[in-house]
C-alpha cells in the first residue's frame, strides 16, 4: 500500500498532519472530512483523531475541525483541479482516483425533474480507502467449483464485510485460470477503473463495463464480449433478476454478490428469492463474524450447508 496515493489526495495543510502520524495504510479503511466536525482517520475496528500539529488524541474536544476550505481544497486535490471534468462521476456520488481509491462525495443534491443534475456546497468527503487482498478467496474455491468448472455463486455479507474483496479475488483467480470474465462494475468498487484501466488486479482474460447499470451491463457483455462468466456485485433489484435469467439462457456463469445477513435473510428478499426458488445459484458462501471477509457458511443450491466455520 502506497501512502503517497493518498497523500496527494490531500491539501498541503491536512497531508502535513497526516505525514505525521506515520499511518498504517494497510490498515487504514477510510478518511472522512465533514465540515465543521472532527478530522477522522478510521480502521477496520477503531478511529483517530488528529489535532491541530498532527498528533493523535482520544479527546474530541482537542480533534482538528474541518472547515469548508478543507473540504474544497480536498475536492481540487482530488480533481487535480479541474472539477468540470469530474462532474459525471460527481453526480453519481464518487470519484474513483489513481491507485483504484474511490472518494464518496455528500452535500446539496439539485434535480433535473427526478434526475440527479448534480451536487454543489458539498461539504462531506469520504476517501475510501483500495485494498486487495490476493489469495483471500482460498478457502471457498473448493467449495465452488465442480468438474474444473466454476458453479454459479452468491455471496452474502452485511455491508462492509468483504464480499467484494472477495468476489474480485474469485474473478482475478478464475481469470488467470483460463475463463473470458465480463465484470459489470456499477460503482467502480470491483476493478476500480480510472481512465478505463483497472487499477485493482482483476485477472487477464477479464473486460469490464465501468460505471454501467448492472440489468442492460450484463446483457450487454453477453451480446459483445463472449464472456464465459458474468460478474457482478451488490444484485436484488427487479431489472437485475430479469437480466440473471437471461444471462443463464446464454449460458454463461455467474458470479454475484448481495447484502444479506443469513441464508434465511436472502430466502426472505423479494427479488432474490425467486432466484433461489428457481435454483439459478448452485453455491451460496456467507460472510459473517467480527472480520470482513470471514465465512459463516456455505450452502449448496437446494439451501443444504456443506460446512460452516465457528
């Protein structure tokens, strides 16, 4: 993990704070600036707070407040000054950034009929952020594969436990492994495109439609690309169920993840539930636990578990 990555996302004054802190990046998940509200550094199970000189403190009362400056500068940084040029990706709510980081942006949201025009006095900046985990997905492989051939899979996680870390391990190992993968990449967390190139390791034979709605994307890589497998995160809307089935009568695989808690949790979910009825998913791996990434269970395609981890 490359520190100046971020570093140079920040102004002069807020890097200089940062620099003295001697970070972790390996560990650091997030940076968050809010106007008017205490610098935050967060990791996986904890956060810090900075003062002024760029010294760690347990008090908040003594934590370095952001200002609206902060907040513009950070943007300009982030834009390399040039905000018009990011106004699409402003509108969707992110910035995807060198090194495959991506920065959530909040503030005043201005219609164009119910269409997001754009965001203007924004004034809350998340940087995520990128971590790959290469070989995390070691342990499930055996479960999801049959004959040398990959089984169509779902991934369950309440949000921030690592299903897509997970699922693009699976995408880069079945990638270098001989399978074409078209990977639709709604929110530019899986390959994290800047400039079109991926800048996490998705594997070799592997195209992928950035920022694209996932129902017409997957369609749309079946029809152009002869993708063997089809991945996708974050499914359960209406649109991407119909698009499922018709990628399965293309016969491609699938690979895809969805928020969830349990098996039950996913049975219970409209959309998904007929998917599981109609037996689309031949696997089912959980992710549960204190740690991201960590499995609770696998379940084969009839809802039967074939193993589970305490």
């Amino acid at each position: 993990m490359c520190g100046e990555d971020i570093l140079h996302l920040l102004p002069i004054r807020i890097r200089c704070m940062v620099e003295k802190l001697r970070l972790d990046y390996g560990r650091l998940w997030e940076i968050r600036l809010r106007v008017n509200s205490p610098f935050i550094l967060r990791y996986e199970d904890s956060e810090i707070y900075v003062d002024s000189c760029g010294s760690r403190t347990c008090n908040m009362k003594d934590a370095y407040i952001v200002t609206a400056r902060d907040v513009n500068d950070t943007l300009e940084c982030i834009c390399n000054h040039s905000l018009y040029a990011y106004e699409d990706e402003i509108r969707q709510g992110f910035i995807t950034v060198c090194g495959g980081h991506r920065v959530g942006v909040a503030g005043k949201i201005i219609l164009d009929g119910t269409r997001i025009k754009c965001i203007r006095h924004i004034s809350f900046l998340n940087i995520r952020v990128a971590h790959e985990i290469k070989g995390c997905s070691g342990d499930v492989l055996p479960y999801i594969y049959s004959d040398g051939k990959l089984m169509n899979t779902l991934i369950v996680s309440a949000p921030c436990h690592g299903k897509t870390t997970l699922l693009r391990d699976i995408i880069r190992v079945v990638s270098d492994g001989g399978m074409t993968v078209g990977v639709v990449d709604e929110r530019s967390e899986i390959a994290a495109c800047y400039k079109g190139v991926p800048q996490n390791d998705v594997g070799m034979r592997t195209d992928v439609l950035d920022c694209c709605p996932k129902a017409s994307g997957m369609m749309m890589l079946v029809r152009t690309m002869a993708p063997d497998l089809i991945a996708v995160d974050e499914i359960g809307g209406q649109q991407d169920v119909d698009a499922i089935f018709g990628v399965i009568n293309c016969g491609c695989r699938l690979l895809a993840t969805a928020h969830g808690y349990s098996m039950d949790d996913v049975r219970d979910r409209a959309g998904i539930r007929r998917l599981v009825e109609n037996r689309v998913f031949e696997r089912y791996v959980v992710l549960g636990g204190d740690k991201a990434g960590q499995i609770s269970d696998i379940f084969d395609g009839q809802g039967n578990r074939l193993c589970w981890y305490d």
